[in-house]
C-alpha cells in the first residue's frame, strides 16, 4: 500500500521568514520546497507567457493578480503530483487558497505570527540577488562584502517595496487579504 503524499503550506507576511523556514522543514523531512516567488522567477527568465505578464505587473510595484500567479503555481504543482511537498508564498488570498483546495487536501498549514515592529525592521534590512532571489539582511545575515552577492560576485539590490517608506502598505496589504485565508484554514 503507497503512503499518503504529504501536502503542506507556510503562511506568513513579507519578511516573517517563511523561505528560511520551508527550506530548513523541506530538508529535516525530505519535502519538495515549493516557492511562488521562485517558479515566478523562471518564468520570467524563461520569457513565457505568463512570466512576461507577471514581469509587467512587478515592474510597476504591483502585486502579480491572482490568475497569474494562480497559473503559474498550478502547472508546476502538476508536475509534483507524486512527491512530498511544502508551499512557501501561495495561497496568499482566498481565491489562491480556492484554487489549490480544488486539487488537493492540505494535511498542515502553519502560519507565522511576526509583530509588525520586527517586520518593518527585517524588510528595511533586506538586499536581494535578483537572478536567484537569494535574501541577506544586513543585520543579521549580510553578504560577505557589502552589496554583492557572496556566489555569484553579482551585485544585490533593495527591491522597491522593500524600503522603509513601501513596508507599512505592503503589511497592511498583506493583512487585509491573508486574514481570510487563515479563517478558512483555522
């Protein structure tokens, strides 16, 4: 008899450290670490369909829409139907969440509760690599050299929403449509 495939989701606002989180759960439990934030990524490097849509959207300081990231999410977990795995970064709204209830059961939902002081401060801090999306924070995991990126040499950028001025709406932002999402899961 085949055992039960694990399905499980980390939520929590921008900055709560949800990637560092489902990696070190991926790792200790043998799941497949699903990021949105990554998959968007490859599809924009990869110039399809659905990467150059959402590339519009983010060059404008918007939110990528549901229906794309919803797409996105869909054809990758498709190709995970027989493996283990753990969401990082999706569902983010309702209908996200919809969307995925539609094609699975999950078996676990965590939910990271970070106060809004300790958000704002970690965002402000964060420098990204763009081509990988590797995080530093410079109080507390900084690059080796300042402002490069410790594999590549390449430089790292604070991205738009993550400066001080864009934090507070973002976490608004994200309360608003996350606060449905976690009364649907509890």
């Amino acid at each position: 008899m085949a055992s039960k495939l694990l399905r499980a989701v980390v939520l929590g606002p921008p900055g709560s450290g949800k990637g560092t989180v489902c990696q070190r759960i991926a790792e200790s439990f043998g799941l497949q670490h699903l990021s949105s934030g990554h998959f968007l990524r490859e599809n924009i490097r990869a110039k399809s369909e659905v990467g150059v849509l959402a590339k519009q959207y983010l060059e404008q300081g918007l939110l990528v829409p549901d229906h794309v990231i919803t797409s996105v999410m869909m054809m990758e977990l498709e190709k995970k139907q027989s493996q283990h795995w753990l969401l990082d970064g999706f569902p983010r709204t309702l209908v996200q969440a919809e969307a995925l209830d539609r094609i699975c059961d999950l078996d676990l939902v965590i939910n990271l509760n970070i106060p809004f002081e300790t958000l704002k401060d970690r965002l402000s801090a964060r420098w990204i690599h763009p081509a990988s999306g590797r995080v530093y924070n410079m109080e507390f995991n900084p690059p080796d050299v300042h402002g490069i990126d410790d594999i590549t040499g390449e430089p790292l950028i604070q991205r738009e929403d993550d400066k001080p001025d864009a934090v507070a709406a973002r976490l608004r932002k994200y309360k608003e449509a996350a606060k449905p999402v976690i009364e649907l899961y509890k």
